[in-house]
C-alpha cells in the first residue's frame, strides 16, 4: 500500500501509480491490469475510487476495456507517454 499525500484525491495518486507502472515496462503493452477489485486490494480504496483510476487512464489513451475480458495496456500509447518512458 502507499502512502497517501493528505490534499490530493487518492485516485489521483493511484492513476499515478498505474501511469508509472505503465511507464515503466511494468505493464507493457496488451498486458492486462489489475482489476477494480485487485486495486481496491492493493491500495486500500474504495471501489468508486478504482474505477475514478480507470477512467483516468482510459480517458488519457494508456488503457482500454474489453468488456468481459479486462483492462489492457494500449497497444499504442500516446507520445507523451512514451516519450517519457524513453528517458527512464
């Protein structure tokens, strides 16, 4: 679990997490994330929160939603990102 900075909203903090995560190699592309469920888990959040994190990412082009199936890496994801990964 991490420690959560008081002012800022916790699915912010773990979007960031994620987003790192994603940065990282961590989850590559057209890996599968975690869960609502695995993040309420991991973090400590509640369920509403894990899905303010998944339509963060969704919404910012770094993960999509097959219904049914899961959440997955963008195979392609948008420049800034990888861009940033690079430098890493």
């Amino acid at each position: 679990m991490i420690e959560f900075v008081p002012d800022i909203p916790r699915w912010r903090q773990v979007a960031e997490v994620i987003r790192q995560r994603i940065k990282d190699g961590t989850y590559p592309p057209r890996s599968r994330v975690p869960s609502v469920v695995k993040l309420v888990e991991e973090f400590g959040i509640a369920t509403a929160t894990s899905q303010k994190v998944f339509n963060a990412l969704r919404a910012e082009g770094l993960i999509y939603t097959e219904p049914g199936l899961g959440s997955f890496v963008s195979k392609q994801l948008p420049p800034e990102t990888t861009e940033l990964a690079e430098k890493s």
